[in-house]
C-alpha cells in the first residue's frame, strides 16, 4: 500500500504519467475490499456488546443475590452458574474483544491510506481518473464510517467488562485493559475536512457530467455519514461554487473576473477559459446539484449543513422552477420539497409571493375593516423585486414563467 501510495503522489504521478490510472484503480479494489470487510463491524460489535452486557448484568445479580442471601439453596442456584465469575471466562472476552479491534484498527487504517492516496487526485483534469478517484473515497469514507461506528460500540463493550472485573475483583486483569487502549480512533471527520476542499476543486473544474454527477453524490453521502454541523461553515464560505452550478446556462461563458485560478504543481494550467456548455449537459449538472440538494435537506442528520445559506438556495431553487427550463421542474419541485422539510415557511412565502402577484383574482378577500393585501405591499413591478430573487442574489434566474409558475405552485400543493 505504502509503494502504490508513492506513485500517487504529485512526483510518482510526474514521474510516470501513464501508470497513474492503473495503480488508481489497484486501490480501488483495496478500497472495496476494506469496504466490504468493514460493512459487517458494527453489527459484529454491537453483537458482542449485547452478549457482553447480558453477561454482566448477569454477574451483577449473583454478586447481590452472595451478598445478600446465606440459604444453601441460594449458594447451590449461585454456584451453577459460577462461570461467568472466573477469571479465565473474563480473560477469554477481554481477548476476543481486543482481536476484533485488532482488525476493526486494520480496516480503518488501509481505509484511510486509499483515502489518502485517491484525494488528490479529485483535482485532476483526467476523467478517468477523477471518476476512479470518486469511487475509491466514496468507498473508503464508508469504510471509516463503518470503522468508527464498531469502535463506539467496543468502547461501550469494554466498559461492560471492566465493570464486571471489578464485581469479580479480578485486580490483576483490571490492570491490563488500559495498555491497549486506543489513541486514534477519530477518524471520519478528520478524513472529512481533508476531503472537503477537493470536492470543491472538482465541482469547480466540471470536467464532465458523469463527474460532477458523482461528486455531487459523494457530497451528499459525506454529510449524511458525519452530520451535517461539520459542513455549515463550509457551506457558508465555499458554497457559491456550489451554486454557481445552479447558474449555468447553456451557449453563455461565464465571467470569472472575481475567482482566483487555482495552480497545483505539476498541473496542466491551459484550461483558462470557462467554455460554454451544451444545454443537456447543463441541465445534467442542474439536476445533480438539485437532488444533492433535495437529499441533503430532507435528511433530519444532514440538514443542519443548508441553515447558514438556506435563504440563498431556496432563492436560487425557486427561481429554476418558475423558470421556462421545464426540463429542471421535477428536479426543482423535489428539491423544494426537501428544503419544505427544513422551513416550510420561508419556502412557501417564495412560492406565494410570485403565485399571487400574477393571480391576483384568485386571492381571498380579507375583511372589510382590513386592508388590502395589495395596498400594504403593491405587487413587484419588474421580476427582479421578486422575494427569491433577492433572497437567491447573483446567479438566480428571473425568467418567470406563468405556466411554470401555475403548475409547480399546484404541484407543491399535492407534496
């Protein structure tokens, strides 16, 4: 691992450009190996917790019943199940506990060096490679995630057992369970703030589809696996890169005047200029963000990631499904749906404030000693006074469709 690791590093990739590929995808098959490995710990773990904790609950009520009875028959029942007090019975757990973190620690480690050795590579202008590199993570952070729930479950089994040693007042085994303790187990997030900038990078290069497609789907899957609070000063700082993909339109290069080219050493720096793409590829990459975006918002875990900037994606959201690109609608609708689930007020006022402005004969009539809804707030004279248009700022689309607006308002009424 440590060889195929140096050949994918900047200087191995320089130094043998042809063979990057092929040795990416040997640590794809190491990434799914450990993938595979690490999707039965956490209920092999929590499996011998279970045993574990019935046992010492066991041991806690024949310590109580020696405590407190002194009638032979008592003594007999006790003495029957007099296994669970000795000393080689709590040695062979503590052993059978310590293998399983032996190799859970295995797992976790060849996970995180194929973590290690593909990020880079996220930042490539090879699609291959990139899409190899995606794979490799995708299986490598389950893996870890997998690691680190085992190693929670461990912990609660080693607890269960140096409580039972003490009731036993095995001193001597007591003395040795701390020597193996573990002292890098917090694996999943520190792997995640390492990933985190190059999932940005490859969102911004959008080399292809089918690598903006499955970036996306690697950074939804990320935040479902370590919680969404871990991504909220992310999404605030690095979001517009994100949603700047929202923007895309096809035959109109974008201006790039306020971004800074990002150079890595050894890399081809020619791509300058943002090429305009064709329309079924922009809507391709329209439609991965908005379901990114749908199944980030709809996971309660997971949502938390969208709260610093949820004003501005609900802008930009809305602003795609009134627009006359029907082809995003569906897209957009389910994405609405998801963001209903974090504020349902905020959504609907988006949707109502455009709706009502141009149905206005469909408004019910308020009271007659109340105002006009109308003379308290007069309708918009241009789009560009729309709600989500100055909640979703630069990038929002202001091509109101009525048609589109009818018929995502009605459909967001049936979700």
């Amino acid at each position: 691992m440590q060889s195929i690791s140096s050949e994918l590093e900047v200087l191995g990739r320089h130094d043998h450009p042809r063979l990057t590929v092929p040795f990416l995808k040997a640590v794809s098959e190491i990434s799914k190996a450990c993938r595979h490995e690490s999707t039965c710990l956490p209920d092999e773990a929590q499996s011998f917790y279970e045993k574990v904790s019935s046992e010492g609950q066991e041991v806690k009520i024949m310590i109580e019943k020696r405590m407190e009875s002194s009638a032979i028959s008592e003594r007999k029942n006790v003495d029957a199940r007099s296994y669970f007090m000795t000393l080689e019975y709590w040695e062979d757990l503590f052993c059978k506990l310590n293998e399983m973190r032996r190799y859970r620690r295995i797992v976790g480690s060849l996970a995180g060096s194929c973590l290690s050795a593909a990020i880079p590579l996220l930042s490539s202008n090879k699609e291959t490679a990139c899409l190899v590199a995606l794979d490799i993570v995708e299986s490598a952070a389950i893996s870890i995630a997998n690691v680190e729930e085992a190693y929670k479950c461990e912990c609660q089994s080693k607890g269960v057992i140096e409580e039972a040693i003490q009731f036993c007042s095995f001193d001597e085994l007591l003395d040795g369970t701390d020597a193996t303790e573990d002292v890098d187990e917090n694996r999943l997030l520190p792997a995640m703030n390492k990933l985190w900038p190059y999932l940005v990078i490859c969102l911004r290069n959008k080399i292809s589809v089918p690598v903006v497609r499955k970036c996306t789907e690697m950074l939804r899957r990320a935040i479902c696996i370590s919680g969404g609070d871990f991504y909220v000063r992310r999404f605030h700082k690095d979001g517009p890169i994100v949603w700047r993909l929202l923007a895309l339109s096809p035959f109109r290069r974008l201006s790039k005047m306020d971004e800074k080219a990002i150079i890595l050493p050894y890399r081809d720096t020619s791509l300058n200029s943002e090429e305009p793409m064709a329309e079924i590829s922009s809507q391709k990459i329209q439609i991965a963000v908005l379901d990114m975006i749908a199944a980030i918002s709809s996971n309660k875990r997971s949502a938390v990631a969208l709260e610093s900037v949820l004003k501005k994606v609900c802008g930009l959201v809305v602003g795609i499904a009134y627009s006359s690109l029907t082809g995003l609608q569906e897209a957009a609708i389910r994405a609405l749906a998801g963001l209903a689930c974090m504020d349902a007020d905020l959504v609907w006022l988006l949707l109502a404030d455009v709706y009502y402005s141009l149905n206005q004969r469909e408004s019910l009539l308020p009271n007659q000693d109340l105002a006009l809804v109308s003379d308290l707030l007069p309708p918009p004279v241009s789009s560009r006074e729309y709600l989500f248009v100055q909640y979703g700022g630069e990038g929002v689309r202001c091509d109101v469709d009525p048609s589109s607006v009818h018929y995502v308002f009605r459909r967001m009424q049936g979700v």
